[in-house]
C-alpha cells in the first residue's frame, strides 16, 4: 500500500515537473528522462546491496566490484577472445558468481559471528582487492562494453533513450518483482530471512546458516553482474568503474527505500536519480549574480544526494518503504 | 547493539593492572632494563641513520609514511578507541591541507623563497583546528547514526568533499593547485622529515596521555556499550563528539604536513580509494595499538616504493607478466587486510606484542597474564577451512583479544 502511494507520488512530481516544462527547451523534461534511467542503474545494483542486507545484516561494498569483474570477464571474452555476445555473458555472469561463493567461503564465513563492522571492513578490503587485480591484469586504459542491443532508440524530450536503458528498466522490474515473490512466499526465502535475523535461533529450528550464506553471496554476485554487464556499457571500462560512480548512489537509493525493502530499492533508484538529475539540471540553470550556481559549487548533485541521505537517516531511518525484515 | 555484544570481553587496549611492575608482577633486573634501553636506542637511532643516509626522494618517503602514520593514528581514534568507522578521512585531511596551503599563501603571503617558521606552525595550527571542525560535524551526524549507517555517511561525506569541495575554483587556485612552500631551514627533504618525526611524537603524545586518562577510559567505554557507558555518568554526546574531534585534530595535523610535504595541494591527492586504504592500514597496524598503527601505516606508505628497491623482482615482473610492478602493490594492501582480519585479528601489533611488551618492562611473552596460558592450544583463532563450531559460546570467551572493531554496532540506526 506504501508502495503504491509512494510510486504515485514519485509519478505525480514527474508529471507536474513534466507539464510545467512543456516546450520549454532549456527546462527540466530532458533531465527528468535521464534521472529516471540513472535512477534504474542505482535501483539495479541496490538490489543486491538489500539481498546481502536481508541476508546477512551486513553493506556489502564489493557489490559495485561483482558488476566490474563481470563486465571485464565479458571484455575478455567477447573483444579480446572474439567470442559471441552472449557466451561472454554467460561465462561473466558464472565466473562473477563463482567469485562471490569463493569471497563468501574466505572471507564472510569465518567472520560470521565478528560484529558487522567487521565483516563491513572485510567486504571493503575484498573490493579494493578486487580493482587490485583489474588494474594489474586490465591496466588503467580506457575500454569499451558492446551493449546488447544496437538500434535507434527513443527521443523522449530532447534527450535520446537507447535500448540499453530500456532493458536496464525492464530488468530492474521484473528482479523487483521476482525478488520480492521470493522473499515472502518460498520457504528459502523465508529461510534467509531468518538467518538474518537470529542465526542462532534459526539453527535450532533446523536450517543451516552454512546452507543459506553461500546461496546469499552467490545470488549478490549474480545480481552484481547484471548489474555490470547492463550498467557498462552506458559508458566506460576502467578497474573500479561500478564502484566509483554507482556504489555510493545505489547505497543511497537502498537507504532511501528501506534498506531491507526490494521495491524500495527500485523506487528508491529511481528518486536518486531524479534528484540527481534535476539537481544537475538546477545547477546549471540557475544562477546567483553573474555566476552559475555550480559555477560556486562543483557537483552539486552529489552534495544533494548527501543531504538527501543524512536528511533520511535522521528523520526516517527506515525508510520510505521500509518494514523490519 | 545488541545485548550479545556487550557481553563479549574485548581487552583493555592499555595492559590490564595485575601486569604492571610492582610486588605482584614482574619487574626486569637492572641488566634487563639496560638491555631494554639499548634495544630502544638501536631502534630509535636506526631509523635516524636511516633519515639521515638516505638521497633525498627516499627522505620524502620517509616524511610521507610518518604523515601516514600520524593518520592512522587519527583514523584509530575513531576506529580503534570509539568503534566507529570513518570512511572519510581524506576529507579531514584534504580540508586542513587546503586550509594550511590557503594560510601561507594568501594571508602570510609565503612565497618559494621565504616563509617563516612562525607562519607554518600557525597554519598547522589553523589546519589543525578546521580538521576538528570538520570531524565534529561529523561526530554530531554520529550522535544519532551509528554503525554501518555511519560509515556509509562517512564515505558519501569524503566523497563530497573529493568531488565538490576540493574543487571549487578559489580553493584549488582554478584547479591549479594551492601551493604550500615550506618554512625557512625546513625546505629540504630531510629537514622536512625530521619536522613530521617531530610532529609524530606530539601527536603520539597526545594520543598515550588521552587514552590513560579520564577521557580515554570513558571513550573505550563507550565503545562497549553507550548505554551501560551512559548508567555509569558518562557524558556520552560529549566525548563521542570529543573523540571525533580529536581524530580531526590529528588528521589535520596529518593534512598541514602533507601540503608542506607535497608543496602544492590539488584535489587529486585526496580521492576516496585513499581513505580506504588508510582504514586497511589501520586495521593491518592493528586497531586500538598505537605502536602497531604507526607500523602498519608506515608500511603501506613505503611498500610501493620499497618493493621497487630490488631489481630483480622488477624485471621478473616486467619479463613474465609485461606490467609495471606498481601495480602489484595495488594488490598487496588489500591482501595483507583480508588476511589480519580473517586469520592476524591482532595485526602487526598483536605479532609484536611480546616485543612491545618487552620492552615496556614486561616479559617476553604474548599473554599478558604472565604465561599462564602458554602451552594451551589457541582455541580462539579458528582456521579458513574449518567448520565453524556449533556450541557459539566456546571459541571466542577463551581468547579475549581478537575483536577487531568494538562492539558499538548499530546494525539498527
């Protein structure tokens, strides 16, 4: 029922920003378009930040590294191999995922019962380790993803959609749905939640957190990867690229919806993107005297995206659509 | 927080008291405290020799890896002494470093050729103060937000200040650089070394006197449990706020002497992967030990250049795998963390300790409680591939001093 209302309020303020601007050349509407498919990047890699959240109580920060690692392995196979589209999707999506049962194995396993902070601290090492060996095997050089589709795209105000945002959208909906059928209704889902909750209590009930904890990294990894290949060929392939640029917004979005919500994840995406974009669109659009305002103030959206965290954290640390569990 | 953290016994980070010189412990002989104080000099002397021997880019190295261990002290405060994480900490120590460039150059108007020695302590100063500033915003925000909320503000804050602060054209001199000639006597590299070894000890100082005092007590007290800290009467807002600042204290310090060091400031020194790496530094040097964070610290600001050092491997990285070894230490740091926190929770100080322990006056041993559990097997440290254990309450009671961040969680903002 939140959800709804908070999607049709979400809805409305687009459509109000989207009359208002009508015809206007220099206003928001192009800005609105680009919030909205950023915003579902951010809700696409979000959602696996809410799975491992769900499952282990713990921000993975090697979330960003699984889409990196999967969009470099589909470098490998597809440029530099010359192998086809959609083997070097297949081996990405499994190697990333083998990656992320190999980190759940050495690293999260024995630190289980270690407070978060620690297991925070071990997810940021495996990442850094992770841009680590992306620098020594790839190099700091500029590369570039094939999307998966070529085609026109579509002119929405000015601002031209291509395909990969389409599908970007597409996917990040059918997950959300997916996801949230599987955590309320299947008895693995179920499962998963109760680990996260009182692993100890779980166990006397008969389910093995050493069952649910690699099927909990290894399905983060997974949506990691989807994450990647979607999210990489939107721009460059440089070590880190995930992490850099998607990380910090995604976790925002995740904040925003609940943190332990799925459809959160996606509206959450989609208003940080939106008020990235239109504050990217206020910076250059107004001005104070004779400057522009970012003419004070370099990127202003990401200080926005800062106070819009702090501002929900203090006020609501639940989140818009967030329940416990 | 949770009740099962406060429960778990995490070791005083200063020895217990029953381990102190005095009738019921141990005191060395006059000959042990003569061999302590050799010990002391040859270490101390060594690293001088070394200063001063060396060719001047090697100085500058040296200068950078004691700053960096003046920073992992001020990330140990926040991380070690009070349990919280900050993954922002460029942006304390980029904040002073423009601050301190900002002084000398516009307002005591230093130029290459002469800047006062006054000038430059008043603009550690200053740099040092905007340093606390900054943190105590930021031990405000940590008031009400904990945990891992926390760092995630702590690592949107720092990434803010890389991208946008540190950019704004009047700072950056249009994103020239701010430029920070150093004082007068001081402009040469060891020179300039000898001055951050200086500051080192100040804030080493600070740091020993802090935590055996009154606020220190109630700063690691904090760290166990605010709510059991808040029954007993401590001011809980006060020092969470007063350990931030002080982190922001040092690490401004940290930043005055990395503009002088650096003599022109840009925003590029302080990007975010920076600050997670001193994060792993610390937890490598060991969280809550001073000695082991300046180790630790020190290491990671030198490793990239020492492993350089032997041609040989260089070329045996060149010839088999065609990269620059640079890179390779991109890998090392990250390894090395993994590995403390997984197998070493102690880090480098918890493998020295019977030397650090030694040479306070203490025995040669790992166990502060004067051998007693020498001979037992380590039932604490739990091997990679083994299963866990089923009965939770064993392993951990058995050995106190393998937590790596204190209990302080917050999984619940």
């Amino acid at each position: 029922m939140r959800t709804a209302i908070v999607c049709a309020a979400i809805a409305a303020i687009c459509a109000l920003i989207l009359i208002l601007g009508a015809g206007d050349q220099t206003g928001p509407n192009a800005f609105v378009v680009i919030g909205i498919s950023q915003g579902a990047i951010y809700g696409l890699l979000a959602i696996g930040l809410v799975l491992v959240y769900k499952g282990a109580r713990v921000f993975n920060f090697a979330q960003g590294e699984f889409g990196t690692l999967a969009a470099f392995t589909l470098y490998l196979f597809n440029r530099q191999y010359g192998l086809p589209y959609w083997v070097g999707v297949i081996a990405a999506v499994v190697i990333t995922v083998l990656i992320g049962l190999a980190m759940e194995r050495v690293v999260v396993r024995p630190l289980l019962e270690k407070p978060r902070v620690t297991l925070l601290v071990a997810t940021i090492a495996f990442a850094l380790l992770a841009i680590g060996f992306e620098f020594v095997i790839f190099l700091p050089e500029l590369k570039n993803l094939e999307p998966i589709v070529h085609g026109q795209g579509i002119t929405i105000f000015t601002y031209i959609l291509d395909p990969q945002h389409l599908i970007i959208i597409g996917v990040l909906l059918a997950l959300a749905v997916i996801l949230g059928f599987f955590f309320s209704r299947t008895d693995l889902g179920l499962a998963i939640l109760g680990t996260s909750q009182d692993a100890f209590a779980t166990r006397v009930v008969g389910i093995g957190i050493d069952r649910i904890s690699p099927f909990i990294w290894g399905s983060a990894a997974f949506l990691g990867a989807i994450a990647g290949i979607l999210y990489v060929p939107t721009t460059n392939l440089v070590p880190g690229v995930v992490t850099l640029y998607v990380l910090i917004p995604a976790f925002t979005a995740a904040v925003l919806g609940g943190m332990t919500s799925l459809p959160g994840a996606f509206v959450g995406g989609v208003a940080v993107g939106l008020i990235q974009a239109l504050s990217q669109w206020a910076s250059g659009h107004y001005s104070i005297g004779d400057k522009l305002l970012q003419g004070y103030l370099p990127d202003i959206p990401d200080v926005v995206l800062l106070i819009a965290l702090l501002t929900i954290l203090l006020a609501r640390p639940q989140g818009l659509l967030g329940t416990e569990a | 927080m949770t009740d099962l953290d406060v429960t778990e016994p995490t070791p005083p980070v200063e020895a217990p008291v029953d381990d102190r010189p005095g009738p019921s412990g141990f005191s060395p002989s006059p000959q042990g405290w003569f061999a302590r104080v050799v010990v002391l000099i040859v270490i101390f002397g060594g690293v001088f020799w070394v200063t001063a021997s060396v060719k001047g880019f090697w100085a500058a190295r040296i200068s950078l890896a004691v700053i960096f261990a003046i920073i992992g002290l001020s990330l140990n405060v926040v991380l070690g002494y009070l349990g919280q994480l900050s993954l922002g900490h460029q942006a304390f120590v980029g904040i002073s470093a423009f601050v301190a460039a900002f002084y000398v150059t516009k307002s005591a108007h230093c130029t290459t050729d002469s800047c006062s020695i006054g000038s430059f302590l008043i603009a550690v100063v200053i740099a040092a103060l905007a340093g606390a500033v900054a943190a105590g915003i930021l031990g405000l925000v940590a008031l009400r937000i904990r945990g891992l909320y926390l760092a995630l503000i702590t690592l949107a804050y720092g990434f803010v200040a890389e991208r946008s602060l540190f950019e704004i054209p009047a700072l950056t001199n249009g994103g020239a650089g701010q430029p920070a000639p150093r004082p007068d006597g001081f402009v040469g590299d060891h020179a300039f070394a000898y001055l951050c070894f200086i500051f080192l000890a100040i804030v080493l100082f600070i740091d020993w006197r802090l935590l055996r005092s009154k606020v220190g007590r109630a700063i690691l007290s904090i760290k166990q449990s605010d709510a059991v800290a808040a029954t007993y009467g401590i001011n809980v807002t006060a020092y969470k706020v007063l350990a931030f600042m002080m982190s922001g204290l040092f690490a401004g310090i940290a930043g005055a002497l990395f503009a002088f060091h650096e003599t022109n400031v840009v925003s590029n020194n302080f990007n975010f992967s920076n600050s997670l790496l001193w994060v792993l530094m610390v937890v490598v040097g060991g969280l809550g030990r001073r000695t082991g964070v300046v180790i630790g610290s020190a290491f990671f600001a030198l490793f990239p250049y020492l492993i350089t050092i032997y041609s040989g491997f260089n070329n045996f990285f060149k010839d088999t795998f065609h990269r620059d070894p640079n890179y390779i230490t991109l890998v090392i740091g990250p390894l090395l963390a993994v590995l403390t926190i997984i197998q070493f929770p102690g880090g480098i100080a918890e493998q020295i300790s019977p030397i650090t322990r030694w040479l306070s006056g203490k025995r040669f041993t790992k166990h502060p409680d004067g051998g007693h559990a020498t001979g037992e097997p380590k039932s604490g440290k739990r091997g990679l591939f083994k299963r866990r254990s089923q009965n939770g309450a064993e392993p951990e009671a058995a050995e106190p001093s393998k937590e790596l961040v204190g209990s302080t969680e917050g999984s619940d903002a």
